[in-house]
C-alpha cells in the first residue's frame, strides 16, 4: 500500500527539494507555493474516508505507510535518501507539463498579437514558435485561428442546451424624467440596433449582439444603474432550444489521482480551464482601454464560426455565482440593397419573445 502511495504521489507532485535541484534556488524558494504532503492528501485529493480521517490519528497511519515503504535503515546508512526527506510534512506542488505551459503560452500569444501586432489579417511573416502536444495531437502554426482551434475540444465538452422556454432578463435604463416608450417591447429593452452598438467584452463596436442575465440583481449591476435613474427590465424566453459554450461549466475530468483512469495533464488541463474561465469574466471599466477586449471579441466571433448560438458566463460584478448570457442575435439594420443578408446575425425576435417587463426606479 506504500509503495502504490508514492508511485502515485511522484505521478502528481513535485518535492520542494525537486524543484531545487531542476531550477534553482529562487524558483525554489522565492516562487512556488507550496503545501505540506499530508494537507495536499487529506484537503485536496481525500486520501481517507470521513470516517476514517476522523479517526483518532490518521495521521499516525499516513506515517507508518510511508516509514514502511521508505528506504531501509541499511540503504539510509550507505547513502540513500528518501524522496519524501521531511516524511508526511514534506513541502509539494503540483506538477506541470509542457501541455498546460503550452495552453497558457498559447493564450497570452494570442491576447498580444491581436491586441498589439495585427487584428484584421495574419501577417505571412510572422515568425511565431510552433509547438506540438503529444497528448492531443494539436499542432500550433502562430496564426490566431489555429491558437484558437486549440480550444475548440474545450468548447465542445462545455457545451450545452438551453432549452425552450428559458427566462432570461435584460434592463435598459433612462435617465430621470425621460419619457420611457410605449408600448414596451424588444425594441425598448432588447439589443440596440447596430449602428449603436458599442464594444463590449464580446462584441466590436457596430455588431449587435443581445446581451442577458440571469436574475435581476446582475441586470441593474450591469448597466451601471444609478441613483434616481428609471430601469426597464424585460424577461425573454427562448423560442427554440439553443446550443451554447457554457463558460461556468467545466469539463468533467478525473481529479483523484487514486482513480485507475486518471491522467494527470487532463487535471493539467482543467486547472488552465478554470483560470481562463474567470479570466473571460474580469471586470473592465470605462477607463480601459477598448483593445482590453479584442481577444474576447475575436474568441466569440470564432464561436459564433463554429455555429454556437451564444456563450454563458460568471458575472464579473456578481459574486455569488450569478451568471450572464450572450447570444448571437440582435438588432442588425436591414438594407433591402445588399446581397449578404442571410449573413447577419438573426434578429432577437427570430429566437425569443418578451414575456414581461417592469420598469423601476433606483
């Protein structure tokens, strides 16, 4: 049982004594955090049963474990070392492979190019380091939509239905004393035509997208209602079910590196998942930058490629889990004119209808 222990420890984990010996004392000591081997085994991976670990001492059969399966008092006296030197108390970290440093790398190339080198069009001279992941078989060229396809198995594992009948709300507010229109209906508190669209996380300025929340508290917090101002809020329910990338959803990989079937860089993985997951959802204010949303909108619109109806995603306002939607219909204006159309995004009403509305004031 001991030695089944450690092999699976060394699977996942790393020594602070390891990480000295690879990369030195600053990395060692300076940058990783770590945590002790019996808080990692008992908090995080629950090693034992409740009943167990509620025992008198389950730390005392952690210890002998260990002591059993260690090396012998004869290989201690000729040199030998035991990898776990400070037993139960021994300082680990979780340990990373080139494919979560390659999925981290990938986004932050990604924000930097269309951010700061080129937005519309890959330039045939960028000189971009590829990778390659042997677990997954991706191949990264430097162009943002193969940084992107990257993710696409992610978006398919996270996507979801939402079925028909759904309430979501959306609020727009007026400023005291103006008039607010009637009768009210998509047109006074759906997605704004395109011509005022605006940039917003996931959308550039002229692409109008309808925008949603979950409950009302999110709505009013999301357009920065304030004191004495009037607040349309209108509940929307979907006409038909809608495929969505469910950003609050993550996949469901194994975690318990006791668990025969667990493989250690889907763990790997899933913590890159959940970082970038809060990071979609960091909030901005109006005094930054526009460009700050660029590589949102770009990841959207490759959704929206992918033929995604829309995306759901932690509100950055809210902390108590409360979520928002985009969707990927609006309030296009129509020019008979024109041969493209059947390109626009469809109209809200093509895919939902107010149900109700109330109007209040802050």
């Amino acid at each position: 049982m001991g030695n089944y222990l450690r092999e699976k420890i060394n699977d996942a984990y790393i020594t602070q004594r390891e990480v000295y010996n690879s990369y030195g004392e600053f990395l060692a000591n300076e940058v990783y955090q770590y945590d002790s081997l019996v808080d990692v085994l008992f908090d995080k991976d629950d090693l034992f049963s409740d009943e167990l670990a509620n025992s008198n001492n389950p730390e005392q059969l952690l210890k002998h474990l260990l002591e059993a399966s260690g090396p012998s008092y004869r290989d201690v006296a000729n040199g030998g070392e035991d990898e776990l030197y400070d037993g139960i108390y021994t300082d680990i970290l979780m340990q990373e492979s080139d494919i979560k440093g390659a999925y981290y790398l990938n986004w932050s190339r990604f924000k930097y190019i269309s951010k700061h080198v080129n937005r519309y069009f890959d330039m045939p001279n960028n000189k971009i380091p590829s990778w390659h992941s042997s677990q997954d078989g991706l191949v990264q060229d430097g162009k943002r939509e193969s940084m992107l396809t990257v993710y696409r198995l992610y978006f398919e594992k996270m996507r979801t239905v939402l079925p028909k009948g759904t309430s979501v709300l959306r609020a727009r507010k007026f400023d005291p004393g103006v008039l607010i229109p009637s009768p009210i209906d998509e047109s006074v508190c759906g997605p704004p035509p395109s011509h005022l669209a605006r940039s917003m996380r996931m959308n550039p300025d002229g692409i109008s997208y309808f925008y949603a929340a979950a409950d009302e508290t999110t709505c009013l917090l999301e357009v920065r209602a304030s004191l004495k101002d009037q607040v349309v809020i209108g509940e929307f329910q979907n006409t038909r079910d809608l495929n969505i990338v469910d950003f609050t959803k993550l996949p469901e990989e194994l975690t318990d590196m006791f668990h025969p079937e667990y493989i250690h860089n889907e763990r790997l993985e899933l913590e890159f998942l959940e970082e970038f997951q809060n990071e979609i959802s960091i909030p901005y204010s109006d005094k930054d930058s526009v460009i700050e949303y660029i590589p949102t909108q770009i990841l959207t619109e490759y959704i929206r490629y992918l033929k995604y109806d829309g995306v759901k995603f932690k509100s950055s306002l809210v902390k108590s889990g409360s979520v928002n939607y985009l969707f990927f219909c609006g309030n296009a204006l129509e020019d008979p004119g024109t041969a493209f159309m059947n390109l626009l995004p469809p109209k809200v009403t093509d895919w939902f209808s107010i149900v109700s509305h109330k109007v209040i004031s802050i």
